[in-house]
C-alpha cells in the first residue's frame, strides 16, 4: 500500500497515523498537514484498493481485513507508537484496531463514525449505488458532496468542488472495489467487543451529518470504556475539511490531554 509521511520527522516527534473514509485516499488529510505537522510525525496512506494502492478486493473484503493491512504496513515501516485519526470508515478501521489490541495503539480519534450502521446510512448509500449502476461514476461524483458538506458550505466553494469532480471521475476506483468497501462497512458490527478497547477515545460528531446521524456517535461513547465525545453543530460529515481549524485543535487538546491521563477500566 502506498504510504506517506509529512511533519517532523526526528526520534521523539510523536506520531498520527490518519485512516480516510469510503474513499480512502491520504489526500482527504491535506487540511491537517501544515498545523498538526508541526508538533506530529504524519502517516497517511492510500487504503489497498484506491488510489495509489491499486488492487482488486474479494467479495468478503472486510474491515478486519483492512485493521489487519494497516498493521502490516505500520509494521513493515518501524512505526511504533502512534495515535489514530480516523473518519467513517477509516474509524471502523480504528475500532477493530482497537479490538484486535493492536501493538502501539495509543489513542483513538474517531470522526463520524458508528459501531452499528443506522438506517439512515444504510438508506445514503443504498441511493448511491442506484446511481452508480443507473447513471455512473460521473452521477455517482457529483452527489458525493451533498452527503458530505453543509449546503452553504458547497455554495460557496462550487468552482473548487467542479474541478475535484473531473479528477475524481478519471480516478474513479473498479466498481467492484467500492461496491465491496461499502459492503463492508455496512456489515460491520462489533458489538460487545468495544468493550475491551481501553485506549483513550475522542468521538467527533457533527449534528448536521447528512450521511451519518450524530447520534451514532453517542452510542459509541457509551459503549466504550475511556471515550469523550465532542459535538458539533455545524461542518458535515467532512468536517476535517470544512472546519480544519477547530478539528485540529479538538485533536491537538485531546493527545496531549490523554497522554497525561491515566487508562481506567470501566
């Protein structure tokens, strides 16, 4: 898979590791790179099957498998102990390396995402693969950001979002690979197995999430044992890029908060 790493690179430089949602490229974490940069070794990376990690994913591709292929990779590159970023799937990501205790796993950040798909979710996607089998991947691109951005959010950075589509179109992954990641995140349910996830955990919702209701969040905070959940009103499901300023800050109060925090048991 291809990997990347950006900010300080020196021994004591503490290290993130961010894991991108269904699209699963390192550039969704562009916003992150020059402020967290500072302070933080980054690790971004294309998850196998999109961008720059070209392959063709089996029918029972699942997001044990993908916790199971971040392992490995972090694992080929010496990387030791880091802290998670995750959004949507990329957070699921985050919890089943959190139930497989995963070596060096310090702390979670999980943005929008869930332990059980709601039926609003499942209804979002059940829509976009209507339009990617009826229409195609151009259909498909174009709505992508009516269930990512706030409407005043799209308006006003149209033009931007104009010239993203026609790259994303000419690098739109095999149908099947997508088709197979959606499966697996709507079929992912960890259920009591949260419970053995002790890692300090920040939860990121946002109320106005077209994709993901905010509550799903919620229930994750009750469901594991050391998680704080913060919520905002405003921003999307994407929010890492429509308020990169407050998510950056929500994250940096967060690990240097856990770091001198004790893990309890609950």
């Amino acid at each position: 898979m291809h990997i990347e790493f950006h900010g300080r690179q020196d021994a004591n430089a503490p290290t993130l590791v961010f894991s991108s949602g269904l699209g699963g490229a390192a550039h969704f974490w562009a916003p992150q790179l020059q402020e967290l940069g500072r302070n933080y070794r980054i690790v971004l990376y294309d998850q196998l099957g999109t961008g720059r990690s070209p392959a063709l994913l089996p029918e029972n591709h699942s997001i044990a498998n993908m916790a199971a292929g971040l392992r490995a990779l972090l694992a080929t590159h010496g990387v030791g102990e880091y802290h998670f970023v995750g959004h949507a799937l990329g957070g699921l990501i985050g919890l089943e390396l959190g139930v497989q205790q995963a070596p060096g796993l310090c702390t979670l950040t999980l943005m929008n995402a869930w332990a059980t798909a709601s039926p609003h979710t499942e209804r979002c996607f059940a829509v976009r693969k209507k339009l990617l089998a009826g229409v195609g991947p151009a259909a498909y691109v174009e709505a992508q950001p009516l269930f990512l951005y706030p409407p005043t959010w799209i308006a006003e950075h149209s033009e931007r979002l104009r010239a993203e589509e026609s790259q994303q179109v000419l690098d739109f992954p095999p149908v099947n690979n997508l088709l197979c990641r959606i499966r697996a995140l709507l079929s992912f349910s960890p259920g009591e197995r949260l419970h053995a996830i002790k890692q300090p955990t920040l939860l990121i919702a946002n109320r106005d999430d077209m994709l993901v209701p905010w509550n799903c969040s919620q229930a994750l905070e009750q469901a594991l044992p050391n998680a704080q959940l913060k919520v905002f009103d405003y921003d999307g499901h994407a929010s890492s890029v429509t308020c990169a300023e407050t998510v950056n800050k929500t994250l940096r109060d967060f690990i240097v908060n856990a770091a001198q925090t004790p893990i309890t048991s609950a």
